[in-house]
C-alpha cells in the first residue's frame, strides 16, 4: 500500500511539473512576444537642465514599424499639460534619425526660460492598427538649478587690468599715492562689499605661455588683505578672447570670421577648443583653493569674434534647421561663407533663434564642465552682455544659471539712453528674481555714456535704475562697479575719478538703503 501510494505521489509530481512547464513556457513566450513588439518611447535622463537638448529615444523590435520608419523617419513631439510644446525656432516636432542599437534618436532643445517640471513624450507619427497599445511613452524633468545666494545688496567693484600689481601706484581717496592696496581703498570708499579683480588673461608674456603669470604670485596676498579689511574677494578668467592677434597660443583653435568671402582667424579661441575649458578650471581651482577667496568668475563665456568654424556642429546638432540643397556639396569655406551671409541677412528669424540658442547651449557646456572640475566651494560668477537678453552673443541668463553659474554679472554698457531704456524693457520682460541671480553693472566711461552733459550723474541713473529695476519684482541680486582701472586712467571727460567714484558711493548707498 505504502508503495502505491508512492508511486501515485510519484506520478501527480510529475504530472504538476509538466503542467507548470507548459504555463512557464506559455508565459515566457509571452513576455518575449511582447517584448518583441514593444515600443518605447523615452529620454536619456530622467532630469536636464535648460541649457540641454533633451535626448530622445523610440526603440521597438517590430519588422513592420521599422520598415514603415525606414522610408518616413518617426516624428516626436514634447507636451506639458496635455498640450504640445513648441520650441526653438518654432520647432514642434523633431524628426528622429536610425541609430543602429540605440533605434531612432533625436534632440529637443529647452525652450528659452522653460517652465521647471514634468514634460511628457508623444509619438506624432501615426501608428498602424493595432500597434497603439504597444506605444509605452515616458516623461522627463526639465529642472530649475537654486545659486549660491549672494550677501544681501550685495555691491563689487572690479579691476580689469593685466598690470603688475608689484609696481602699481595708486591715487587713493584720501589724495596719497599708495601700492596696489589703494584700490582697496576706493572698494570701500564706495561702501562695496567685494573686490573682483582679472586673474586670468591669454596669452602669457613669453611666447607658448597661457597665461599673464606675473600677478599669480600676489593674488593670495591680494585675498589676505581683503580678508583684514572684510571685503569679499573674488578672482576671473578671460575664457574665449586672448588680448592678442598674433601671439597664438599653440594646440588651441582659434575662431574665424569672414572678410571678402573667406575664412580669416580672429584673435578669439573658438568654443569647438576642447582643451580650452579645462585649462580655465586648472586656473580657477588654483584660486579657489586659497582659503582668503570668495568667488571664482568668467568672463567672454561666449564666442568674441566670428564663430564661423562652429557651422558644421550647428548644421548637425541644431534640429529644424534645414541645410540648402547643396549644402554637403560645398567646401568647409564656402558652407561657411554661405552661413555668414544667411545670418547677416537676418531674414530667417528661426534661423537666428536657433543659432542664438545653440550658441548660448555650447557656453552652458562649458560652464558645466568648468563647474565640475573646479569643484562647487566656491560660488561662480559670470560676465554676460545684455543685448536682447544676452542672446545676440549666444548668452542666456537662465542657461547660465542652470548651467552652474551662481550668479550672472550683467554688463548695461555701450547703449545710448534710448537703447538703455530698451534693454531694461527686454530685461523686465524676460526674467523674474527666481529664475537667475542678477548683479547689474556699469562702466566708468564718459564717451559711453554719449558725453553727457550730466557727466558721472548719467552713469549713476543707468546703474540706479538697473540695480533697482531690473526684474518686475524687485531689485537685482547686487551691482558691480566697472571697472577701477577705469576709474584711475580711463575716459573721464571733464571729471575726476573722485567724481565718478563719489557717484557710485551714492549708488550704492541707496541700493543697501532699499528694504529687504
């Protein structure tokens, strides 16, 4: 009995295994079968900043989709709120291209200033019968970086020059004539809170150098003094225009500009430069591991001087933008020349805003790989021009900002009154105190103030005005005064530098006056 009972145990065993087999085998298969015909839809992060294309991916095994897309490659679109979301240069939907194992792949680029939050992926082709149910479509984060905040009415003044501070004489406040520790004096005759002075240049005295080295060796000095006077210190670098024409620095590309139909190099190195950023974020790190400084910075984080050796990467990374017939027939000079005059004509306003973004996308590049090597000790100023928001020399304040920046220098010079007026307006416009860190700046300049007959009072109302209004809803983050070297030995007019540093006192009187 005992044995039967076995033998029957034995068999409903085996029986349940082949039972469970067939299920296993019907289950696996349907998992691959569905695999097979899946379709998915998705990023390559799950979060970017604004300054980035978001990397988008359609992946499927299905024979029938890939022959379909293989003739009329997939488009995609971008929604929030249910609703699609238009993008640079008017762009709605990318086309994506075959990428082998990676399936069709293709980029949206942020739109400017783009709302913070969760954005969601759809597929614009039309899906054969059937086929719908398999679509799996999913979401990205476009995120919103927070800077470093800056002391509250926080006020620099600067000091661009190369001059050796070693052999500086200074005509301080007080009348005397004192070392480079003079300018220290004019920092706080002003009330400023923070002396920012140039510390990097391009190239060196001796040729094949990379940097002006004569004043390295003082700047821990320069912090140690500040420190004793508690003044906050901060510390540039000149990125992307060297101050010279024909002392080239070797293994660097320089950028180039167009003069009679052809290339012609610029004394500007170009954002293609590969070795460029790093050796910026050598420099800076040298200075933010001095204990005394406060803040590291860029200046000419941008393409200075012509960019026409950036067309080919534009042409293939910028979606939407549609070559010319011949375009791939031409020579690299001739693609060149054409985009010179394409752009120049300033006919094709989505041309033009996709060249603007792109641009201000490779500085936020940039920024971004600087800020990685530095190290985030220290906060991080940068320098950026404020025609059309930045973006007519491929800056965007909120790129920026997204991009690693803490806090963005903006220089309201070179306009006349009524150009001033209009930057303002743009500027109001465009960007709220949450969206970037804002220091409005000025220069001491009398012929780029038009001459005015108001002399300093006319410099002081610009930098009044910015510094109280340039963002609808409130005053700037700070104002920088620019610069010193300016102030001493720069276009005066008919005035003394006691005169346009008495107007900047009263400046930055009344902007520590406003009410928190």
């Amino acid at each position: 009995m005992d044995r039967l009972r076995a033998a029957l145990s034995s068999k409903a065993l085996r029986w349940l295994a082949a039972v469970a087999g067939v299920y296993a085998c019907f289950f696996a298969g349907y998992v691959l079968t569905r695999r097979w015909a899946s379709l998915t839809l998705d990023t390559g992060k799950s979060s970017y900043g604004r300054d980035e294309f978001v990397d988008i991916r359609l992946r499927t095994r299905d024979p029938q989709l890939r022959a379909l897309w293989q003739r009329t490659p997939p488009r995609v679109r971008v929604a929030r709120g249910g609703r699609p979301v238009p993008t640079i240069g008017g762009l709605l939907e990318p086309a994506l291209e075959w990428d082998g194992n990676r399936g069709w792949v293709g980029r949206w680029p942020c739109p400017w200033k783009a709302e913070p939050g969760q954005y969601s992926l759809e597929l614009a082709s039309e899906l054969p019968p059937r086929k719908a149910e398999a679509l799996r479509a999913g979401s990205f984060i476009l995120s919103s970086r927070r800077p470093r905040a800056l002391p509250p009415r926080f006020a620099a003044v600067n000091w661009e020059s190369s001059k050796p501070l070693a052999s500086l004489k200074v005509l301080a406040p007080d009348g005397t004539v004192k070392d480079w520790r003079g300018l220290l004096d004019w920092v706080e005759y002003v009330g400023a809170d923070a002396f920012w002075m140039l510390g990097g240049q391009t190239p060196g005295l001796v040729h094949g150098e990379t940097w002006v080295t004569h004043n390295l060796p003082l700047i821990p000095e320069v912090a140690r003094e500040c420190r004793r006077r508690k003044l906050k210190f901060g510390v540039w670098a000149m990125c992307y225009l060297t101050m010279s024409a024909k002392d080239r620095v070797p293994g660097y590309e320089y950028a180039l500009e167009i003069e009679e139909g052809r290339p012609k190099p610029t004394r500007a190195l170009s954002l293609r430069d590969a070795r460029r950023p790093h050796d910026v974020a050598v420099l800076l790190k040298r200075f933010a591991a001095i204990p005394e400084v406060d803040f590291i910075g860029l200046d000419y984080i941008r393409n200075p001087l012509g960019g026409y050796e950036l067309v080919d990467d534009f042409m293939a990374e910028m979606p939407g933008v549609v070559k010319p017939p011949d375009w791939d027939r031409l020579t690299r000079a001739e693609r060149m020349a054409r985009f010179a005059q394409r752009k120049i004509a300033r006919t094709d306003a989505d041309f033009i805003d996709a060249w603007q973004w792109w641009r201000a996308h490779r500085a936020g590049r940039v920024i971004r790989q600087i800020r990685e090597e530095v190290g985030g000790s220290k906060p991080l100023w940068a320098f950026v021009l404020t025609w059309e928001k930045g973006w007519q020399h491929g800056q965007d304040p909120v790129m920026f900002s997204d991009a690693g920046a803490d806090a963005l220098a903006l220089m309201m010079y070179e306009a006349d009154r009524v150009q001033f007026a209009q930057i303002m307006k743009d500027w109001r416009g465009y960007v709220r105190q949450g969206d970037a860190q804002l220091v409005a700046g000025n220069i001491v300049d009398w012929p780029l103030h038009q001459r005015s007959p108001k002399g300093p009072a006319e410099f002081g109302r610009r930098l009044d005005w910015a510094a109280r209004a340039i963002t609808p809803d409130g005053p700037a983050a700070g104002l920088f005064i620019h610069d010193l070297e300016r102030a001493l030995n720069g276009r005066l007019g008919p005035y003394t530098t006691r005169d346009w540093m008495d107007e900047a006192r009263r400046v930055v009187r009344r902007f520590k006056a406003l009410p928190s």
